[in-house]
C-alpha cells in the first residue's frame, strides 16, 4: 500500500499506520485521503484485525487541521470531510486505537476520540485549543469530549483552550492508557496483537451496539440494538468455536465467520 502522508507497516494482523506530515502532523487533505483509502482498502482484507494509528516524530501526535488550507477549501471539489472520516473511524467493525506518542490538538485530538481506544505518551498533552485562534472545533470535539468527560470540565476545556497532561486525560477518562514515550507504540501494538486474536464479529457487534446504542434510550439500547447483536452474534460459526474451546479447555481460534 503506497500512500502519500502515512507510513504502514503491518505485523501479523496488526496495521499500523503513522501521520507523516512535518512539522505538526497537521490534518490536511493528504492525511485525511490516506486515512479514507486506508480504512477502504482494510475493511474486506481478513488478514487485518486491529488497526493502530499514530504518528511520526516524537512532539506532536497531531497538532491539528491545517490552517493554511482553510482559504481554499471552497474551490477544492476533491476535498474530503474529516468528519466523514472520523465517523467512518468511530464505525468501522475492526477495533482502531490511536497511539498518542507526542501531543494532540484540535483535530488531532478529534482525531484520537473517533477511535475505539487511546494510548498516549506519558510525556504528551491533549486539547482543543480553537478559541484561542478565534474559531471553534469543528470535527466533532464539543460533542465527543463531553460524551467522555461530562459537560462541566468539557466546557471548561474548550472555552479556555487550556490542554491536559496525559495523566489528567487519563484520570478524566479520555484515555485508556499511560505509557513511556519510548514504548508507546510497542505497547499499543502488543495490545493489539491480543485484540487481534479475538472474535472479530463479537468485536464488531460491540462496537456498533456501543456507537449506536449512546444515542438511544435504555430500554431501545437493551430490547432492539443489543438484542439485534446479540443474535447476529450467536449465528456465527465463531460462537460455536468458543463454546468448544471452552468445554475442551483450548484457546478459541476465532475465523471471523
């Protein structure tokens, strides 16, 4: 796979895919076309379980959308959404993490939100810095945030523009983990590895019940949008295989059928 603004590689049935943009890693088009072709082109490959995205340097993760591009949005017919983008990242039926290994912001940090889990350096910070440029976030950060941490400190954080430190990220829940900046990526990627070896529709039914079902009442979460998972997932060859291991007392070997 040849792109033009990330570095893949993939390990078993890991991909790890890296923002190559210096200085900032900022969100421009070319990320936000690779990062579209790439989740197009992993979604029917089998080979590919867990996808980890994260970025080059040691500074920045992202430091956000690329301002310089703003003036000319309007006349590029090409261009793509980062919305689109982040919404296809929050949906997709593999599990995506985002290994923070320098410090996010604005659409960098919205970025790492649309993913299924974060990762972040113990060295790095996050925030949503807009205000501070007279603007506002505008891929999904006053809402993702505040479904993380709850309205009142979301507010504060966005109407100040301050950031956070990892471990304030972590003890607010935006994060899943700290980890030494030196072995973020080797961590998130020994993770994976063990996600990688899980039932694939499982996974992905959870996650769509866990996307679709926040937005929905309790009883319609509960009766219909778990329910309707909880069926698909019983049909699968995969479920038959995991109640064989258990009773044979041998690990499962999930196929994704």
């Amino acid at each position: 796979m040849d792109y033009q603004k990330l570095i893949v590689e993939k390990e078993n049935n890991v991909l790890v895919a890296a923002i190559n943009n210096p200085p900032a890693n900022a969100m421009g088009q070319g990320v936000l076309k690779d990062l579209d072709r790439l989740l197009d082109e992993s979604l029917n490959d089998d080979s590919i379980r867990v996808i980890i995205i994260t970025g080059t340097g040691e500074k920045l993760f992202s430091a956000g959308a690329d301002i310089s591009e703003f003036s000319g949005l309007q006349a590029d017919t090409e261009r793509i959404n980062g919305n689109d983008v982040y919404f296809k990242i929050e949906n997709y039926p593999k599990i995506i993490i985002a290994a923070m290994q320098g410090s996010a912001y604005g659409g960098g940090l919205e970025l790492a939100m649309s993913c299924h889990m974060r990762f972040i350096a113990d060295n790095a910070k996050i925030g949503l810095p807009e205000v501070k440029l007279g603007i506002m976030p505008g891929w999904g950060g006053t809402q993702r945030l505040p479904r993380y941490i709850g309205k009142t400190k979301a507010m504060e954080l966005m109407l100040t523009g301050d950031p956070l430190t990892a471990r304030e990220a972590l003890n607010l829940g935006v994060v899943n983990r700290v980890v030494p900046q030196n072995s973020i990526v080797n961590e998130a990627k020994t993770f994976a590895a063990g996600l990688a070896t899980g039932a694939p529709i499982a996974q992905r039914e959870i996650i769509r019940a866990v996307n679709r079902g926040l937005n929905a009442p309790l009883d319609e979460g509960v009766y219909k949008i778990e329910f309707e998972g909880v069926a698909r997932v019983f049909s699968s060859d995969d479920a038959r295989e995991g109640a064989m291991a258990f009773f044979q007392k041998r690990p499962p070997v999930f196929k994704g059928k």
